[in-house]
C-alpha cells in the first residue's frame, strides 16, 4: 500500500531521485531492500523498523483533473484505530489486495473484509480496488479475474453499488499500471484503453460540497505549538466556509476562539470550504480543550446538542 502510493509519487516528481536513492541505501542496509517507495510515506523509525504503517500519513499531489488529498491509512490490525481516523476523511477509497495471498486477506483472519466493511460504514461510496503484487503471479488473468469477482461478490453483497466498483491490475513496486504500462504480459488481455491506477484515480467524482449549510468540521488531530495560546489542529471541513480570523466554537465546552491561519493543500490559505482537509492555527486561551473528536462550528449556528440518538452498529465475526 505504502510501496504504490510512495511510487505513484515518485513517478509524478514529488520526490526527487536523490531522496529516492538516501531512502534504498538506507533500507539496503537495514535489509529491507524492497521497503524503499514505501519509505517516502512511512516516516516513523518503528514504521520502517516493522514495515508497516502505524499512523495516517497525509500528502498531495495533482492529477490532470483533481487536487487529492492522500491519507495512507493504516492496514494492520493493530492499528485500525488510526485506519478508522484517516477513513473519516476521505471522500473515496483505494482497496488494495495482493494477489499471491489474496485468500489469507479474505479470510476471517485477514483484514480485507473489516476494512472494506469499515470503510462502507464510514460513508465511502465509491472504491478502486487495485490487485497488486501481479508481477508476483505473472500477470496470470485467470487469477485476477477470480480475485475481482470473490471481491466483487462480497462488496456487493455489502451493499456497495457495483457502478461505484472499479477493479484495475497493478504492481506497486515494479510501477507497472500505476501511471503507464509496459509489461507484455498485461498487454495480452489489458489493452490500453483500461485505465492506469491514476487514471482511475483522476476520474473519481468530487462528492457533494454542502457550502451553503453552517460550518462544521471535526478534529482528527492536535499538534504541539511552542506558541503560547495558540494551537494547531487538523481535520475535515464537513461543511461551510472558513476564513482567516473567524470565530468558531469548540464543543464540548462551548469555548470560542479565533481561526489565526489556515492550511489547505499544504499551502496558506486565506479561506477553505466543505470537503477541505485543513490545519487550522486557532487563538484560543485554554489548549488543552481541545482534543481528537471535538467539533468545530459555527457560533451563529452552533451544533446542535443531544441525549440521545439512533446508530445502526456493524459487528464483525
């Protein structure tokens, strides 16, 4: 997962060759020879140490068409927690399975089903679902088209519309599909007009931007400031407009405070709007109010409060 996304942007310029290269000698001597591309996104020294991703990593890049957001979330079981933090905010999701061990993830034991399930409860609605590692199986299209339709089958069944389904062919370490083709054994029987993974990726559909509705906007995470009564948070606009000094309230606790900066796309910005993934500098005199889970709104038109509610819960077995 990690290897295809650190690739993708790799291939796109967004890390440069010397960086690449630090990261291979660096992974070559830790005996991780193939951990490389998956570095550009696992920074964390226990990440490479254990080869999995432990937290949600954000980057950006562009496409021909869009501005993505990319949230690597977690996919070790252990850490679904994080895997559940990052899937909140995101409009769309990339599924990837392994080819050459496609039935250990399947199965009750793996984690394939739970996070596409997770996923499903979580509001996303449209799904790539790469098959990765196909230069493992070489590019056997009898083993991908039973892998699509075992997966199709599930997602389906949990309710999943199949128009929202894409499925592609792919392999995250060599780069093969990713953003051009030239294996000739994928060419046999997938032809150029199926697209790359960026391709599919570029052809998402931008979900519905409630801009006209009061702001609203949930806290995934809280950074340290060395600047006294300010601090820095980061999440996604779920609706509304926001700009540089805007008083907003946090719940709970009804305190308000002061909007000092805003980053969005990485890069300041004077304003953001529903669907943004922000960090957000507040002037606020108590810090410490604010925590993972907390809501951001709108003073005018706060967020109303309950007692009770109704929820629809998933158990998994």
């Amino acid at each position: 997962k990690s290897t295809t996304m650190g690739h993708i942007l790799f291939k796109l310029g967004y890390v440069d060759k010397r960086t690449m290269s630090k990261f291979e000698n660096e992974s070559n001597r830790m005996g991780k020879s193939s951990f490389h591309f998956a570095w550009v996104l696992d920074e964390q020294e226990e990440e490479r140490e254990r080869g999995v991703t432990m937290d949600v990593c954000v980057r950006y890049f562009e496409t021909e068409h869009r501005r993505i957001t990319l949230l690597d979330a977690p996919g070790h079981r252990d850490f679904i927690p994080n895997m559940i933090s990052g899937t909140t905010q995101a409009d769309v999701a990339i599924l990837l399975i392994n080819a050459s061990e496609f039935e250990a993830g399947f199965s009750a034991e793996g984690q394939t089903k739970e996070h596409a399930l997770l996923a499903k409860s979580l509001g996303i609605m449209e799904l790539i679902v790469a098959v990765n590692k196909m230069d493992s199986i070489e590019w056997d299209q009898s083993r991908y088209d039973y892998i699509v339709e075992t997966i199709k089958t599930f997602l389906v069944h949990a309710k999943f519309n199949e128009k929202n389904i894409r499925f592609i062919p792919i392999s995250g370490f060599t780069g093969e599909n990713l953003i051009d083709r030239q294996e000739s054994k994928l060419l046999k029987w997938y032809d150029s007009k199926q697209p790359t993974l960026i391709e599919c990726i570029d052809s998402f559909s931008v979900g519905e931007r409630l801009l006209n509705k009061p702001f609203r906007m949930n806290i995934s995470d809280v950074y340290k400031s060395s600047s006294k009564g300010y601090v820095a948070v980061g999440g996604k606009i779920e609706a509304g407009l926001l700009g540089n000094g805007d008083k907003i309230l946090i719940s709970p606790g009804n305190d308000i405070c002061t909007i000092k900066s805003i980053r969005r796309n990485n890069l300041e910005s004077e304003w953001a709007v529903g669907g943004d993934n922000v960090d957000l500098s507040l002037v606020v005199e108590n810090p410490s109010i604010l925590r993972v889970g907390c809501i951001l709104s709108d003073p005018e038109k706060p967020i109303p409060l309950s007692k009770r509610f109704i929820a629809q819960i998933v158990t998994f077995t």
